[in-house]
C-alpha cells in the first residue's frame, strides 16, 4: 500500500512540476501592421546635422554604420549591430515602429511579415540588451540577463542597457527601430 501512495504522490508532483514550467519560446501570434516612422523635421532638436544635439548620432543616417537607434515613448537607445546577413536585412527594413508583445517577463518580442536569413545558435545566456531573431521572423529585445537552451540568431547589442526594462515596462509595447 505505502509503495503504490508513493507512486500516485510521485506521479502528481511530476505532473505539476512539468506544467507549471514555462519556457522562453516566444507564442506565434499574427503579425501586426507595422507603420512607417514620421520623417524628421530639421527644426526640431535632434533633427540636423549640429553635432553638439545631444540625440544626434552621426552614423544614425549612414546605410554603411553598423549602428541603430530604438525609441520607445521619448526614451531612446543605441544598438550596435552584427556584422551579418541577418542584421543587414533587418536594418533594410528600417525605420519600422511595431507593436512589442510581452513574454516571460524578460523579452518583448515582434513577428516580422517576412523572414530573414538565419544563422542560429544556442548563446547560453541572454543578457539585457540582446536583440536576438527567433526563428526567421520573430525579433526579440530582451531586457533580462538569464539562462537558455534555445537558439537564436543575434541582430545586435544595446550599448547601454541601463533603463531598458522600465522603458519597455510591463505588457506590449510600441517601439520604433530606426537606421
């Protein structure tokens, strides 16, 4: 009697083990429309070519930079991207403001309306700021460091991360990815 309650007390912890676990895999959602950002008005701060604007970043406009800006409400970050193909058909795509979806509580993630070449690989750990692709046509920004044992193709870093998961906050958000 003792070895079968055991048995049934085993069975059942298992099984609440094995669905309370959730994982880091984005859910397929459809894609939303993405919307092209407003073009610059050089009257404004930020908008011309005076390098002592503090919001002007010299390689923000030249296709040839590996550099980006993200904006997210009147918060902005830069990213160094790769030097691969999947960054390089990420940043053709740009400027794009999309709508983020909340995941995990680590990640905002957006499914693009077209895939991009992919060159995936398990990094292990995720560290705040990675803008990794899952899959061919899910970015994701994480705004936590933690453990992985999925594989990701990386589009880039934000330089400094610092304020990143108060600007995304909880739930979806509206972010702006411009070259």
């Amino acid at each position: 009697m003792k070895y079968y309650l055991m048995t049934i007390l085993m069975a059942l912890a298992l099984s609440v083990v094995f669905t309370a676990c959730s994982t880091d895999v984005p859910v397929p959602t459809p894609p939303d429309t993405e919307q092209p950002v407003p073009p610059v008005n050089p009257d404004e701060p930020g908008g011309n070519d005076n390098p002592d604007e503090p919001d002007n970043n010299p390689n923000d406009n030249n296709p040839m930079s590996n550099n980006l800006k993200i904006s997210i409400g009147s918060t902005s970050f830069h990213v160094t991207l790769e030097d691969n193909a999947t960054a390089t058909a990420f940043k053709a795509l740009l400027p794009m403001t999309v709508n983020m979806s909340e995941m995990n509580g680590n990640e905002k993630y957006h499914y693009l309306q077209e895939s991009l070449p992919t060159a995936s690989s398990n990094p292990g750990t995720i560290r705040t700021g990675d803008l990794m692709l899952y899959g061919s046509s899910c970015v994701v920004l994480f705004y936590e460091t933690f453990s992985t044992s999925y594989s990701y193709t990386r589009l880039g870093r934000v330089d400094n991360p610092s304020g990143l998961a108060s600007a995304l906050g909880s739930g979806s958000v509206t972010v702006t990815f411009i070259k």
